[in-house]
C-alpha cells in the first residue's frame, strides 16, 4: 500500500455524516507510516460531483482504475486499519496527489 493509491475499502459502519459503505479511497499518508503501521490515512471518493473547493475531481482512465468521474472527499480524511482495505483499482498520479494535499493544507491552516 502506497500513497496515491486507490483502493475499495469497507467503510462500514459509519455514523451521522461520515462516509460509510463500499466506497475508492485514495491513500494519502506517506509510505513510510502505510509499510510499518496497520492503519492507512484516507479520502474517500464520490461519483456525486460537488465540486467543494479544495476537491480534486478525476476523470477515469487506465491508471486509476475508476469507472465514472469521482470527487476526493478531501474534508472527509481519517485514518482506517488496513484490514477496511479489499482491492486495489489504480494510482493518482503525482501532480493530482500534490492537489490533494494542498486541499489538506488549506483545511488545516485556515
């Protein structure tokens, strides 16, 4: 498991407004946490486009694996055991997670 990568992850149960079901997650902690810890750091995606700023929508193709344009929760990031994870769809490529990361640092700084 890497950062960047997409995976389907079993999200349930989820409460009040969190996201919860089957749902992609991009993996966004570093590789050193994701290779020696049992937990990864993660944004879900929705194929219920908002276009919230700060949220990096993404056209499917060959890489990531995705079937129809998706919007990286990026407010909804949290931590989840590696045992959530069921099946690897692709990867974001680097400029997108460079995206996805200045969308976390505005949500921290402002």
């Amino acid at each position: 498991m890497k950062q960047g990568e997409i995976w389907l992850a079993n999200l349930n149960p989820g409460k009040g407004s969190e996201q919860k079901g089957l749902r992609p997650v991009a993996i966004i902690s570093g590789n050193m946490l994701n290779q020696y810890l049992p937990i990864v750091i993660v944004c879900p995606l929705t194929s219920k486009i908002k276009n919230y700023k700060g949220n990096l929508v993404i056209t499917p193709d060959k890489q990531n694996g995705l079937i129809e344009p998706s919007e990286i929760l990026t407010f909804h990031i949290r931590s989840i055991s590696k045992d959530r994870l069921v099946s690897k769809f692709g990867s974001l490529k680097q400029e997108q997670i460079s995206v996805v990361k200045k969308g976390l640092d505005d949500i921290l700084r402002y």
